[in-house]
C-alpha cells in the first residue's frame, strides 16, 4: 500500500465525516444556532456590564422578562399557525389599561381588574383572528391596523384618565405581590411565563389542538385535506395571543400601578424579532415555545444590556433592525437550503481496498466463467410485474413474487399463466420464506419482517431492534431489511442491509461503502429482535445451511460470503467462506444437489474498483455530478452461483445477450427447475437444470414432506 | 381595453366608488364647512398631500411589483436627517448630496437584494431595515430629534418658491406623478413590472428579469422618499425624525389602497393613487377644519384603512395557486 492510499485510509475510516451528516438530520439542529446565539449574547453583556448576574439586577430584569415572554409565547403560537401577530403591544397596552381603569378609577376587586384585561385581550385576539382566520385578510397588514387602532385608542384613553388614577387612592396587597413580591425567589410574573410556557408546550407537542396549529402552520392545503378545521384554528392562535398579552399587560399594570404612553412601545417589533431569533419560522409549522423563549431571552439581554451602556435613542431600533434582518434572512435561507447541504455532507465514502478476483469473463477457463445459459430461460409474467427481488414456491408449486407496487403476487401452478395479488403489503417485499406453517415471511424494505399467513393475513413481525449506544441516527428501526431465512427451531435470521440510507438509495450505500450492514434474528416464542452481527458491507442474501446449523449470508459490496454458527463449537460466531468473488452476491438459496444458489445483482469493474481506494473523489463526485453520472456498480450484468458446503465454486450462470436476466437477485429451484427474479426486472425466469432431482422442493428440504 | 394596467369593471367601480365618495365629501365640506371652499384651503390641501402623494407614488410601484416598502419613512425622514446635519457639521454640498445618496440607494438595494435574491419577504426586510434606518441615523450620525436647514440653504428657498401662488411640491408631485404614469404606462420595464406582480413565476419562466426589476423597484422607492423628505424639510425648515413613529407610513398605505391598487400585486396605476390622495387629502382637512384631535384623526384613519383592506380582501381574494407559503 503506497504511502498516499494510507493516508486516505486513515483519513476517511478513522475521521468520522458521516457524523456530521447525521447530526444534521436531527430537527434539534434547529436550535443549535439560536442556542449558540443565547450563550454569546448572555456570555458577552454579563461581562461587560458589572453586576449582570447579580440578584436584585436579574430580580429586576427577570421580572420584565416575564411579562415580555408571555407576549412572545403568544406570538410563537400564532407564528406556529403560519399567521403574525403584530397588535401583541396594542393588546398588551390596552389590557393594561383595562386592569388600571377598574382598579384604579372603577375601584373594583384586584380579580375583577384581571377578568377585564383578559376580556380585552381575548376580545380583541378574537377581532384579530375573525379577519385573519374567517375572512381571510392578510395576517401582517391586518394586524399592522388593528395595531395602530389600538394603539390610538389607547393614547386617547391614557390622556383622558391619566390624572385620575394619579388621584386613585386604591391600594391592594395582592396587587403588590403580584408586582413586587417573590415567590421562592421568583417573581409572579415569571411564574406565570414558565406555568404558560410549560402548558402550551406540552398542548403544542402532546394535544389535538396543538398538533392542529402546527398542521396548520405547515400546510394549510394540506390541512385542510386532512379535516382540520383550518379557520377556527387560525382564529385560535389569536385569540391565545390575545390572552397572553393580556396577562402580560395586567402584570406590568400591577408593576407600575398605572398605564403610561410608553407602555408597550415597539412590543410587536421586540416580540417577532425575538421569535424569529429563537428560530420559529416565518410560515409557520417550525419552531417551539422554547425556541421563543430562547429569543425572548436574547433580544431583552440586547436592548436592555445596550440601554445600560448607555447608548442613546434609537439604538434599540437599530440593534433590532439588524436582529431581525439578519434572523428572517438565515431561517429563509436555512429552510431552504438545509436539505441541500445535507445531500452533500450527508455521502462520507470511506476507502477499501478490494480484493485481486478471478476473472468471470466467457472463456477465461476460471470457475467464475460466465455463460449465456439463462438467455434461454422461459419468462413467466413478462410486462405484468415491476421488480421482483426475491421468488419462492410453495408445496403446491404456485409461484410467489414481491413487487415495486407494494404487493406480492401469486402465479398459479402449472403454467405459471395466471396471476392474483396475493396480499397487499404497502412496501416493497424483498427476501421471502415459507415457515413450518406455510406463513410466508417477508423482509419489506423500509418497513420490517412482515407475515402473511395461507389466509392472506399481513401480520407486521419486527420493525426495529435494540439501538445501540453510540449511534445517532436512530439505528434501532430496520431500514433496509433484505432478505430472511428460518431455523429448524423457527427462529428467523435476516439481515438489515444498512443503517445509513433508506432501501432505494441502496446506489448511495454502495458509492459510500461504510460497513453498517446487520444480521438479525426474530424469536417467534417471544416476538423478540436481536441484533447478531453488525458492521458488515451491505448483508444481502441469507440461507440456512441442509443441516440447519449454521448459515450463510452475503456481503454484498465486499463481494464476499460468511457463515454464522447457530450451534456447535464455533456458535455465535462468523467466518468467511467465500472473498473476492468477482461479482456482487444478493441472494442465497438451497440447491436439491446439497449445495447452494447465490445471485449476482451485478460485476465489479476496475474502475468501480479503484473509485473505492479514493474516497475523496468520490465524495466530489457525489456533490459535483448529476446522479446518473455517478459512478457506481455495474448491475448490466450478473449470474447465478452454485458453490458447496466448503465454498468452492461449482459452476456459474449467466445471461450475456443482457435481455432476459441482466440483474439478478434471487434465484429458487424448485422440481428441476430453476426460478430467477431481478428487483430491476419484468419478469421471472424459468430456467431447466440439467441433472437436477426433478422432485425436490424447497419447502421440503426445510420441514420434510408433505404432513 | 383588456391591456394588464387597464382596471376591468369591479376595479373601475372601486376607484369610482372611492372617486365619488371623494366628490361627495367635498362637496359636504365646501357646503357645511366655513372656509373650506378657498383658494387658500384648496392649495392647502393640494400641499398637505403632495408629500404623501410622492411617497405614495413609489409605494404604489413597488406594490404594483407585489411587495410593500415600510421602510420608506424611515429612508425619508433620516436621509434627509443626515445630509442637513452634514450640512450643519460643515460638510460641502456636494459630498454630503453624495453620501447620502448613495446612503438611499444602499438602504434601497439592500431592501431589493433581500427580497429577491434571499427570498425574505418584503414585509420583514423593510420592517427591519426602516428599524436599523431610524435606530443607526439617530444614534450614531445625528444629535437630536429635529434637524434644522441651514440658513440661505437651497432646500430652504427651494420651500419658497411659488409658481402662479402655488408652492414648487405641487408641481413636483405633479411632475412625478405624470412621470411615473409614463413608466408604467409606456415602458418595456414598466409593464414588467405588472407582470412580475400578477404572477412572479410566470414572468420568470418567460424570460422577465424579475430579481433585477425587484432590485431596481426598491432603489426607485427609497430615491423617491428622499426626494419626499428633501420637500418635506423645505416646506418646514427641518426635519423631524419623529414622523418616522407617526402614522405616516399607515397613510402612504392607505392612500394606495384605498385608491385601488390592490395589495395582491398587479393591477392599479397612478390615477389610483392620484384618487386616494385626494380622498385622504380633503378628509384631513376637513378633520382639521372640524378641529378632530390629531388622536382620532389617528383613530379614524385606523378604520378607514381597516375597512380598506377587509373591502381589498374580499375584491381581490389570495390567489392559493400562486400564493406561497409563508406569504403573510
């Protein structure tokens, strides 16, 4: 090995790159950067500013951050709804107003002052929501008028009243709890915001409704669609909004014992920026109550850390300006292009050197020798079925298939003329076997080990095993199960091909090359999923071995074939039996000879071949090139393998015209014949092997002869 | 008569309706009210519009394109902020002229590039730059909340000048108004512009350079608030960065809507917003003349707008085929 392909060795298998790709498919990443943003502007305003993290300052700083997060919970929701709600400051001065005016000049009860600034708030939400979420008027324009229409309405009202309730002589404990005392440290006002903060939290993730508002947000079409009562839920989140302000504006009532021209001035603008920070997208659908308190928290350290500095008017303007420029601007971008920068980070092509093989050309004299045998094959369902990875018979010899269409068929013994759906999956079936009872055990990519009794019943078998420590992408659900064989004690091995890319993006796994491939085995006594081994190159095809103790399963990209030991000195454990061959290995099955069938799905070449010593390039080609000019397997031609017990090879089969059986997955005999499937495919071979013992069947050789 | 920019009947009826209310309001004032109907008072209220029409104007374009530019106030008030406070710090003319020109058209080609070529919608991007506009002019290049012209400055006699008893902003209004009519009516990049509102794919799939016409819409909008501001601070002697708070921004909005250019993009013209300014223009005056305070003038500004766009709502319903999501 030269010194540079050690150091790409080194480099791209030790280096975990696929890491990042993985942690990018997490939606937590969505709140890395608003987070990041937290620390800096806390790490950065504490230090500057002495005293910032002392008691009675953040006491003081904590109590109008109670207040200001409420108004941005609200704001949250109604952003969640896919609506803005830019009257919060409106809703808030007026509710204030409201609390001061029956408290100070009607001189009712402190409780009679809440009720009335939560009727104003929850009025005018509903006046909001009516426009926004019946009539169907723009969220921003119309909010913007509602705004200065309170907004007016409030000047007028403040500098009617404002000399009597100056003149008030109405006073309150509970009033002056709410606005100056603690509660174990804490002020009312942020009780409330974290009560609020943590209710709506769990109704927007863990309730109808709020699942409602986030469908809403992220689809409205499609909500629609689905039965959501679209405009009531609109009208919802304002009239939620309204109510939260209007908490907000009873508490700062409370605080200053009055209602001033300032009170809540530029609300609207601090409480979008600061959910847009947080990272609740515009739009709707994305974001959460505590990513707006994430933002709450930033934009209030911001101008309230700026304002201590003593920067003068105007400056809070502009540092918000900048916020929420900068902030709409990286969410649009961010939304729109994180699928891309995940497409291209997400491919980490590891290197391996692959083995020298024996050549497979037409007469090179090797046992690997391809020949033109299965051009000859007679067609069964040519034109009808789309992909029939794997193919099985049962005792009375109708033939079963998978297909693309999420459906296995059934052609019917002896001509193989006609067809029915057998039973309707939903996903494509791959690797298929009959147990002891005649259930037909199916590996259904994307979805799990999967039952259909004699009765056409579908039971769902597994779909995930244990996860395992140190993954990140969720590596317990099976992505790609592929093929699946069962013991004598009707226990079902199968292997789960990879753990990076679901089962159509099978061309990716192979460009990347990482070893994430498992065998697994299903216990029927206690519906149970191990996981056997795991770190193999794409597991493919799995058979038990005529004595039922031990199995053979293939290694798809590394060309190779291992036995695993179920019982006997070496139990549990692997071998290779078979490396370097020169094809591709998918599916194994019994031969009525005692050896065994193997497909080729397809050939390595010496190109493919030296792209894997060069990881690199094959990284820039997944990011540079059009996918159809990738350069990947070659699946234009493949065979069938016989090989015994040992691993030697016995003879090999092949289709060089390229029309009948290019691809080939699986194969199965059955009574002499010899039955190919090719998940690329339209249709199933039927090929006559000369000398074969013209009454074995495969459901014999497993569970003896017919009961 | 099919011609996109042409308004078809329902339109024609609402600038009608708003024509005839406008007419009926003046008719109203010049009968109930003493001193309405005066030489006087008519230039009064031509004035008192001017300004609001000006900036009307370059709204109306940049919501014909289908955007909407709220930071027009700010770019009006705080370019104007600077050049005289420039002027008063004894900076020469023309470099101040400079700086602050190319200050507007920054803010305006910002606001573009954001637009079209981040895709942010309009309506944040010019929420935020008419924020940073104000917040950085007023903390960083200017001292107080009202700028004075300097004595014997150009924009101060520019204030004085009176052609046939009426002052120069009339017919600058006048001049744009028909200059924008032009642009719209008669040029290749005018009529793009109807495109591009009506359905932005569209245009761009036929082959309308939508982004750059985006671009160049927010650049003219910001030229023309300065060109607003300039007025503004002649007929004043200063200007004060206050109004950016006010409700001026609301009645620039008003105007082109109650006019008749529908918020959708697309249709409506100058005459919208010549019939929106008179209608906004007699209805201040008279507020003013009946001695409303200026607080419920703002009160019933807020209805009336209100009402605007509930009736523009229901005219011009959202398209869902080419309406996106997020398009708030």
């Amino acid at each position: 090995m030269t010194f540079r392909e050690r150091l790409q060795a080194w480099r791209y298998n030790l280096v975990p790159d696929h890491l990042v790709g993985e942690i990018l498919t997490k939606r937590w990443t969505d709140n890395a950067i608003p987070f990041l943003a937290l620390v800096a502007t806390l790490g950065v305003f504490g230090s500057i500013i002495p005293g910032f993290f002392k008691l009675t300052s953040l006491q003081e700083s904590t109590r109008q951050l109670g207040e200001f997060s409420l108004v941005v919970i609200g704001m949250t929701v109604v952003m969640l709804g896919g609506g803005i709600d830019l009257s919060v400051g409106s809703i808030f001065a007026l509710s204030c107003f409201s609390a001061v005016y029956v408290f100070f000049i009607l001189e009712q009860s402190i409780w009679l002052a809440l009720a009335a600034a939560l009727a104003t708030g929850l009025i005018f939400g509903a006046i909001n929501g009516y426009l926004v979420g019946y009539l169907r008027l723009r969220a921003f324009l119309t909010t913007l008028v509602t705004f200065i229409f309170g907004r007016a309405l409030f000047d007028i009202l403040v500098s009617t009243y404002a000399a009597d309730v100056q003149l008030s002589q109405a006073s309150s404990d509970v009033l002056d709890f709410i606005g100056d005392g603690t509660f174990w440290g804490l002020s009312v006002s942020v009780w409330l915001a974290v009560i609020l903060a943590i209710v709506t939290h769990i109704a927007l993730t863990r309730s109808r409704p709020g699942w409602h508002v986030l469908a809403v947000g992220g689809s409205r079409r499609s909500a629609h669609n689905a039965g959501i009562r679209v405009r009531r839920t609109v009208f919802m989140t304002y009239v939620f909004s309204g109510f939260c302000s209007s908490i907000g504006g009873f508490l700062i009532a409370c605080r200053l014992s009055g209602a001033g021209p300032g009170t809540g001035l530029n609300l609207e603008i601090m409480a979008l920026t600061a959910a847009v920070v947080g990272g609740v997208s515009l739009g709707g659908g994305r974001g959460s109550v505590v990513k707006g308190l994430m933002g709450a928290i930033i934009v209030l350290t911001m101008t309230n850390g700026l304002i201590r500095l003593g920067y003068g008017t105007g400056t809070n303007q502009m540092v918000l300006g900048i916020l929420l420029a900068v902030a709409v601007t990286i969410d649009i971008r961010w939304l729109k292009n994180r699928h891309k920068v995940l497409n291209e980070v997400y491919v980490a092509p590891v290197y391996l050197k692959m083995g020298e093989m024996q050549s497979a050309a037409p007469g090179s004299g090797t046992s690997y020798e391809l020949d033109n045998r299965l051009s000859a094959a007679d067609h069964i369902g040519l034109g009808e079925l789309e992909g029939p990875e794997d193919v099985i018979l049962d005792r009375d010899d109708h033939l079963y298939c998978g297909t693309r269409h999420g459906e296995i068929v059934r052609f019917f013994a002896p001509d193989y003329v006609k067809s029915e759906v057998f039973a309707h999956i939903g996903g494509f079936p791959l690797g298929l076997a009959f147990d002891q009872k005649g259930n037909l055990i199916s590996c259904v990519g994307a979805m799990g080990l999967y039952s259909v009794s004699p009765e056409r019943e579908v039971k769902r078998l597994s779909a995930e095993t244990a996860r395992s420590w140190t993954s990140i992408v969720d590596d317990a659900r099976l992505r790609d199960p592929n093929d699946c064989d069962i013991a004598p004690d009707g226990r079902i091995y199968f292997t789960d091909s990879t753990k990076r890319y679901d089962a159509h993006d099978w061309a990716l796994d192979s460009i990347e090359n990482r070893a994430t491939g498992r065998l697994l085995v299903y216990d029927p006594k206690d519906g149970s999923t191990k996981t056997l081994l795991d770190g193999y190159r794409y597991t493919n095809g799995v058979c038990m071995a005529h004595d039922g103790k031990s199995l053979f399963f293939a290694e798809s990209w590394a060309c190779r074939v291992h036995r695993y030991w179920l019982e006997g000195p070496k139990a549990g454990t692997a071998e290779c039996v078979i490396r370097d061959m020169p094809g591709y290995p998918d599916n194994i099955n019994r031969a009525s000879d005692g050896n065994y069938w193997m497909a080729w799905l397809g050939m390595r070449t010496p190109s493919f071949d030296l792209s894997l010593r060069h990881p690199d390039m094959r990284k820039r080609m997944t990011r540079r090139l059009p996918q159809d000019e990738w350069l990947f397997p070659n699946i234009n031609t493949g065979g069938v393998v016989k090989f015994n017990e040992k691993g030697g090879i016995v003879e090999t089969l092949g289709d060089l015209s390229g029309n009948a059986h290019p691809m080939v997955t699986s194969m199965r005999e059955h009574k002499g014949y010899l039955f190919v499937g090719g998940i690329l495919n339209n249709r199933i071979g039927r090929y006559k092997i000369g000398g074969a013992d013209p009454n074995w069947t495969s459901p014999a050789s497993y569970w003896g002869a017919k009961p | 008569m099919n011609a996109i920019g042409w308004p078809n009947w329902r339109r024609l009826n609402q600038e009608g309706i708003v024509f005839a209310i406008a007419i009926l309001l003046f008719a109203a004032a010049a009968l109930g009210l003493p001193g309405f109907l005066t030489a006087d008072n008519l230039v009064a209220i031509v004035r008192s519009v001017s300004v609001l029409g000006i900036l009307a104007l370059g709204m109306a374009v940049v919501i014909i394109g289908r955007g909407i530019d709220l930071s027009a106030v700010a770019i009006m008030a705080m370019s104007v902020a600077w050049y005289l406070q420039l002027l008063n710090t004894g900076t020469s003319d023309g470099l101040a002229f400079a700086y602050v020109l190319a200050g507007v058209l920054a803010i305006g080609l910002l606001n573009g590039f954001l637009v079209a070529y981040a895709d942010v919608p309009a309506i944040f991007v010019t929420l935020a730059t008419g924020s940073f506009v104000f917040g950085y002019v007023r903390s960083q290049l200017i001292t107080q909340d009202a700028v004075p012209v300097p004595q014997g400055h150009w924009v101060e006699l520019l204030g004085g000048v009176r052609f046939l008893d009426i002052p120069v902003e009339v017919f600058v209004f006048a001049g744009l108004a028909f200059l924008v009519f032009l642009f719209l009516r008669y040029t290749k990049w005018g009529r793009f512009i109807y495109f591009a509102g009506d359905n932005p794919v569209a245009a761009r799939n036929i082959g309308i350079p939508v982004r750059p016409m985006l671009v160049l819409r927010y650049a003219l909008s910001a030229v023309v608030a300065l060109i607003a501001g300039l007025l503004t601070a002649a007929s004043l002697h200063s200007i004060n960065t206050r109004v950016v708070n006010s409700t001026l921004l609301y009645d620039i909005v008003l105007v082109a809507v109650i006019g008749g250019i529908g918020l959708s993009g697309g249709r409506g013209g100058v005459r919208n917003v010549l019939v929106g300014a008179a209608l906004i223009g007699i209805l201040l005056n008279a507020m003013t003349i009946i001695d409303i305070p200026l607080l419920y003038q703002n009160l019933i500004k807020a209805a009336i707008l209100l009402g605007a766009i509930i009736v523009d709502g229901i005219i011009n319903p959202r398209d869902e085929q080419t309406a996106q999501q997020g398009d708030i």
